[in-house]
C-alpha cells in the first residue's frame, strides 16, 4: 500500500475528518460502561445519592460528626450550612420537603461551587461515616469493636443514661485517632478514598431517610439524568458512527477511482515495449478485481486502523482504573488472541498472492475460450478447453476454500476467548464484591472494558488479515503505475514545417523488440515521396508490419532515424504526429456503439456527408445503407454482429474520416474478396491522391501498382522498387508474384 499512497493525498481533509470523529465515537462508546456503573453502584445501591455531603442533615448528626472534626473543619461546615429552626422565616417550605424539621432543626447546604463541595466532602465523609456507624451498633453495643478498635473502651460500662455521643466527646483524642486510623486502614484495604466515599454516600443516603425524604424520588431522578446523558452519548456515536461511514465510503471510492482513471490513463500510453510485460488478462485483473480490494480495504482501514487502537488502549485504562487486580484477565486474553493472528497472518499471506495470479490465470483462460469460441468448435475442442477452464477454476476455488477455512475458525476463537475472559471475570470479580473491594457496577463496566478490548483486538485481526491481500493488488497497480514508459514527447520538441509534406525516410533503421536477442529489423533505408504509394511484402515474420508500426511510434528504432517531412520523429509530440496518420491495423476493432460513433472516433466534428463519403470510398456503403438504421446501426461488442470483410471495411472508413496526410493499411484488406479490393484500390487512389500511402499486404495485385514496393526478408530490405523493377531484380517477389499469377488473372 506504501507505493499508491500518494493517491490517498487529495483525500487528507476527509481522512483528517474521519479521524477527529472517530476520536468523537471513541470515546463516547469508553463512557458508556462508566455511566453503567453509576446507575448499579450509585441508582440502584446507593438509591441515586452519589455524594458524600448531605443537601440537608439533622442538626443532632451534624454536631455528632463534629465530634471527630478539628475546630478548623467545624468552622469550615458551619460557615456553609445554615440552620433551619420553627423560628426560621422559610420553616414552612422547608417543613414541606424534609418532614424531620418537625421534630428537630436541621442545616440546609448553602449554594457553594465544586472547589468548596469537594473541600467539605473531604471533611465530612469520614465524620460522618463514623457518626452513622455508631447510631447502627448502639442498640447492640457488642459490635462497637468492629468500629471502635481502641482497647479499654466498652459501651457496655457506659453509666446508665448517658449517651454514647457524651461518652465519645470527653474521648480523649488519641482513642480518638485511632478509630480513625482504624477506619482508614479498613478502607484502604478495600479500595482506598472510593470506597470510604461509596460509603459515606450510604450514610447520607440513611440520613436522608431519618429526614422524610422521598428517597425514591432522589434514585429515580438519578437514573433518568445518568440514563439520558447515555441515550445522548449513545445518539453522538451513531452519528459519529454514519459520518464516517460515509466518509469512509466516499475516500474509498474516490482513491479507486482515481487508482482505475490513472491505471487506465498509464496504459493508454504503454508501447508495445511495455504492453509485452503485462498480459491482457492481467490488466483487466488489476483494473477491476485488485482495485476492488484496495477499496475495501480502504474503507475499512479509514473506519477502524485509528478507532481500534483507541478503542483498546482506552478501554484498557479504564478497565485497570476499575479493578487494577484483574489486569491478567486481559492480558492473557489478547496475548491468546495475538497468538491466533499471527498463526493465521503467516498461514493467509502466500495464499492471498496465490490467488491473485490465479485470477489472472482464469480470465486468460476465458478470455480466450470467449474470443476463440469458433476455432474451439471448428476442430472439436470444446472437452479439452472445458477441462483447461475447470483446472483454473478449480485451482483458484482450492485456494478460496484453503483461505475461507482458515478464517472460519477466526470468530468461534474469538468468541470463545470472549467468553472465556468473561467467565474469568465473572468469578474473580464475584470474590473481589464480596470481599467488599469492588463495587458490582464497577465489575460490570470491567467486563464491558474488556469486550471492548478484545473486540479492538478482533478488529486489528480483521484489518491484520484483508490487509495483505489488499498489499498483493497495491503491489500489482503499482507495477502499472511505476512502469517506465519508453515511448515520449521530446524534452524539447520541434514541429512540422509548414506547409506539411508527407515525406517519409529511414535511415539506417534497426529495431528490437523488448528482452529480444536480436534484431527484427536490420538496416533499412529508403525514402517515400509526398503522395507515393507504397507496398510492403515479404515472408511471414519478415517484419512488414514492425515497419509501418515505427511509423506513429508504436515502437521505437534501436539504431537509426524515421524522418518526416524532414524531421526525426523522436523530436516531435506524439499528438503532432499521429495527428498526420490514418493507421488501419491488422485486427479490425470496432467498439460499443454505433457505425457513426465508431467513424467519429476518427474525426468528432465530422459531418454527415464525410461520413458517407468515407464509408463509401471504403466500399461499406453497400451493407451501410441498405438497412434501415444506416449509419445509426448498432456495433456489438468488437463488432461480432459484421462479417471480417465488412469490419475492415469499417475500420478502413474510420481511418478516411480523419483525412490525414499519411495513411498506413497494415495487411487491411486480407479479408476482402479480390473484385471489392481493386475496387477499394481504385476508390482510395482517387480520393487520397495527395497522401502518402502505406500498404501492407501479402497480395500482389493488392500493392502491383503502387509507386514504389517493398520487399523485406527476415528483417532486411532486399527489393526496392516498382512491379515491373522487382520482378526483374527480387528473386522473392517474383517468386511470390508467380504464385498468385493466376488468381491475380481472375481479379
């Protein structure tokens, strides 16, 4: 993936975006299990009171706690209480709220900001514990020890009638440390200032109770205010969630297509040095299918290679923020799950470079069964061909399956270490909740913590898993991609002179094709006049067609120049020269469409009489116009529904749209019965009398009358001249005129 990355580029706000929303969902789906915890801990066993400083607090308790106050703390709370008696302006209302100011005055809580809340709770939750504690066990004075540890004192030797408060205020002040020394060593063991905070908020809540307050009401609020916050949560990570998702989808789609637009944008510029590398199965692969991946992978790695991480780091802190004492669980669970991956990862890899090639290897097999079908018929090949399709069928089936059974135990293992964590959790935390060190809410938001951990992990897995495949297609456009093109536009370029005269010559010219041994083509030399007509004949594999191909360009010389109208081709664009030839080639290809739409290919603003005038200087006007739809006939796909004549008829046609100064016909008229070639010969010597014209043909009589013809032999030019001059001097010409003399005769 490292080698496209510079696609990814034009997409870095979105992905930017992507990113800032999914630290968004993050971290609202990390709140969720803590707001879980507050409902069970603090609405459900604390009845909704999640403070250890009391709103409102009898005054008989209030100076009770006082007892374990220093005189500095004592001042602090009554500066920030005020005292509510029947002599008081507000009694009523306050009367209606908390129903005990009938029997006593108590003290309200003034509107204080959070630093002095969490000042007083520091002070008061311990006092108050304390103070709660001792109204529990004073009507069994036996468990005064569990609280009151400090030796010599016995509730039971109280005198008879005096209170226990009255006892504890003429304590001495170091029995006195010691319960609260005590106190503090029971609750660190059990969890330290959350846990003495917990409880100190069942004081209050006991104390709200002793007040008349509906306690009910206080939890049902609680519930409703934590369970809205969590449906508001729950409702920002959906939408977080659906924008990414939208995001992710629009910078997958748009870095394939940008990916498929620059492949195909990069082929249209290959050579035929470059075309040799890549088969055309392949490329039809890597355009569809690897791109495919790449897509989706992207899609994924944009929604979840930052969520995952953040997801498992956090939930991860959390989780020990809870239970420190239970970070094996975790642990043990991804280093199980990490084991897993990596055996997988080693496994899936090869397998997923394997099956790349393979589908490149089943569309060449069908690719060429499809295009080749009549041959496959014409000799009665058909089982044969089924069985080389089912071998490649079959061989990327087997390593589909080999992949899919290898990932098919990928979530049953996940799932069972899932559960298995959870069990795990379930029994550990059971011991820790009734050993009083863990609160039950904050053992259910451990075990949410570590599915999200195990889920960040199962996810990495997922992306850890698609990610190679993905890397082989990356790998494979990138080859596209990075393939040097050996053909270009001059650094510095020239220009035709004006006006253009369509001389051509070669000097010297030698040519190889790609990883070749050898040359093609040995010194040819010679030169054409503007508006000669020239043939070129020879042996199969002479190089007759390397020849005219040199020409645009489609190769270029090994040794030598091509001069046009003067000038070295190499030192002219592209475009500017091209835009001088008419090229017919070989195989005639027609495209999708319509007969207008495949003449336009040459010339888009060619106008209708054009167009006529070409189809019938190219003898198609025949079968053009003797339907009914004329030049709006459909042309299927590489023109299956014509006949080989009439497609290079057609192809001729389109090359005469472009009424260009130079016109190549490469082998174009093989499939053309010999009354409709001298026609079509005669046709275009009388349209295309200023042009220069290349012929390529194994026909005699096709190139007998041309100005000049060329008579090539394993890649040597070994006749240079007219008919009547070859068949004096060219053993081979004459040869080859000698054997078609008489089919020439019934021409």
């Amino acid at each position: 993936m490292r080698r496209i990355l510079k696609y990814f580029k034009p997409f870095s706000l979105l992905i930017i975006a992507a990113i800032v929303l999914l630290f968004v969902q993050a971290n609202a789906d990390l709140s969720l299990p803590d707001y879980m915890a507050d409902i069970v801990n603090v609405g459900i066993q604390q009845s909704g009171v999640d403070s250890p400083l009391p709103e409102a607090v009898r005054q008989t308790t209030l100076e009770h706690a006082g007892i374990f106050m220093t005189s500095e703390e004592q001042s602090d709370v009554m500066a920030n209480y005020t005292l509510i008696d029947a002599n008081s302006p507000d009694y009523e209302s306050y009367l209606d709220e908390y129903p005990a100011l009938a029997d006593g005055a108590i003290y309200v809580l003034r509107d204080v900001n959070e630093e002095t809340r969490a000042s007083l709770e520091t002070i008061l939750s311990k006092p108050l514990l304390i103070t709660f504690g001792i109204q529990q066990i004073s009507e069994n004075p036996e468990q005064a020890s569990m609280l009151l540890p400090s030796e010599g004192f016995d509730l039971s030797k109280l005198p008879p009638g005096v209170d226990i408060f009255t006892a504890l205020k003429i304590m001495p002040e170091a029995q006195k440390a010691q319960i609260s020394t005590a106190l503090d060593e029971r609750f660190e063991a059990m969890g330290g200032e959350k846990a003495l905070r917990m409880a100190a908020s069942r004081a209050v809540l006991a104390e709200y109770e002793a007040l008349g307050i509906d306690t009910a009401a206080i939890q049902q609020s609680y519930i409703l205010r934590v369970g809205g916050i969590m449906l508001l949560i729950s409702l920002i990570s959906a939408a977080a969630t659906i924008i990414i998702g939208l995001l992710s989808a629009r910078i997958a789609a748009g870095v394939a297509r940008d990916l498929r637009r620059a492949l195909y944008e990069r082929v249209m510029r290959f050579s035929g040095a470059e075309f040799s590398r890549f088969s055309t199965a392949s490329l039809i692969t890597r355009s569809t299918n690897d791109i495919t991946q790449i897509q989706t992978v992207t899609n994924m790695l944009v929604r979840l290679m930052f969520f995952a991480p953040i997801i498992g780091v956090g939930a991860i802190l959390r989780a020990l923020d809870k239970s420190p004492s239970m970070w094996w669980i975790i642990a043990l669970a991804v280093v199980v799950l990490l084991s897993m991956i990596a055996t997988i990862f080693s496994v899936a890899v090869p397998k997923f470079k394997l099956v790349q090639k393979l589908i490149d290897r089943l569309n060449l097999v069908a690719r060429e069964n499809l295009t080749g079908m009549m041959v496959v018929r014409a000799f009665g090949r058909e089982k044969q061909e089924e069985k080389r399709l089912n071998t490649a069928n079959v061989n990327l089936t087997d390593t589909s399956l080999f992949i899919s059974r290898v990932f098919v135990i990928v979530m049953p293992f996940m799932m069972l270490i899932l559960n298995g964590a959870t069990m795990l959790i379930i029994w550990v935390g059971a011991h820790e909740v009734a050993q009083a060190q863990m609160q039950v809410g904050d053992m259910m938001a451990f075990m949410q913590y570590a599915m999200q951990v195990v889920f960040a992990f199962m996810m990495l897995s997922m992306l850890f898993i698609m990610f190679p495949r993905a890397d082989v297609s990356a790998n494979r456009i990138a080859d596209v991609l990075e393939t040097e093109i050996t053909i270009l536009d001059p650094q510095e370029p020239k220009h035709f002179p004006k006006p253009f005269q369509p001389t051509i010559e070669f000097r010297g010219v030698a040519s190889r094709y790609p990883a070749a041994e050898s040359d093609v083509l040995h010194n040819i030399t010679f030169k054409v006049e503007a508006g000669q007509t020239v043939g070129i004949m020879g042996t199969t594999g002479s190089g007759k067609s390397t020849v005219v191909d040199l020409i645009p360009r489609f190769f270029d010389v090994t040794e030598g120049q091509i001069l046009v109208n003067g000038v070295d081709i190499r030192e002219v664009p592209l475009k500017e020269l091209r835009e001088m030839i008419g090229y017919v080639p070989q195989t005639s290809n027609l495209f999708t469409g319509t007969i207008e739409s495949n003449l336009h290919y040459a010339d888009e603003t060619a106008d209708e009489e054009t167009l006529r005038q070409a189809l019938d200087t190219a003898q198609a006007g025949d079968f053009v116009f003797s339907t009914p739809e004329e030049i709006q006939a459909e042309v299927s796909q590489g023109g299956v529904n014509f006949s080989g004549g009439q497609k290079q008829r057609l192809t001729i046609a389109r090359a005469l749209v472009k009424k260009a100064p130079i016109y190549i016909f490469d082998d174009s008229f093989s499939a053309l019965d010999y009354k409709t070639d001298a026609r079509l010969r005669r046709a275009l010597l009388k349209q295309l009398g200023d042009s220069t014209i290349f012929i390529v043909s194994q026909r005699v009589a096709t190139i007998k009358n041309a100005d000049k013809i060329l008579v090539l032999d394993e890649g040597r030019l070994i006749g240079d001249g007219s008919h009547q001059e070859l068949m004096q001097s060219c053993d081979v010409y004459r040869e080859i005129a000698l054997s078609q003399l008489k089919q020439e005769a019934l021409a």
